[in-house]
C-alpha cells in the first residue's frame, strides 16, 4: 500500500489512524518493545504479553496498517520491525498542537492583561 504524498494528505486525516493505533495498551506496548529491543517475531514479541500470539498478530497488522511496524520474512518467520518515519510524523503532529496552544495561550495572556 502506497502512501500519498505529505502535500496532499490532510493532516488530521492522516494523524487519525496513526494516533488510533496508538491509542491501545497492547499496541502501545509492542511500540516500545520494537523501540527499544529492535525487530522481533510473533513468538518473541508474544512471549511475555498478557494476549495470545493471535491477539499479538492482530495488534501487528493494525500497527502495519497505521504504518508504524513493517513485516519481512526471515525463513519460516514473520519478523516485525518499527516504522521510524509514522513516529516522527505522530512527534510532528504533536509539536503542530503544542505550537497552536502556546499561541492561543500567549492571544489569552495578552486578552486578561489589557
């Protein structure tokens, strides 16, 4: 599945899915094992999980979905690896938000003190 290119997608419209994935603490969680462990495979990355291996791999390919983790085959297996670039654009969309309030606070600040 090829993504469109960053000038023609909505910035809320390509966020949604992404911060959606995130969104579950199981989802959440295999982001950060990824992260910090490097890629993995289902039976690695379900071994010390609270859900089954099926529940892992449906997690997987919602994360896969959003664009955040990638699958290659090494063998038999399945490895799952962390997509950098979804994250950075998730810190990016969080820096745009961040900016907006800081300016809506700075129009505040200067609304209450005239």
């Amino acid at each position: 599945m090829s993504r469109p290119n960053a000038a023609a997608r909505s910035p809320v419209r390509d966020a949604a899915p992404l911060f959606a994935a995130l969104g579950d603490e199981t989802r959440l969680g295999l982001i950060l094992r990824l992260s910090s462990g490097g890629p993995g495979s289902i039976t690695q990355l379900s071994a010390k999980a609270a859900v089954s291996r099926q529940a892992i791999t449906k997690h997987l390919r919602v994360l896969a979905d959003a664009g955040l983790v990638r699958s290659t085959r090494r063998g038999r297996e399945q490895v799952w690896d962390l997509e950098p670039n979804r994250l950075e654009d998730a810190h990016a969309c969080l820096d745009r938000i961040s900016a907006q309030w800081d300016t809506a606070l700075a129009r505040l600040k200067l609304f209450v003190e005239e």
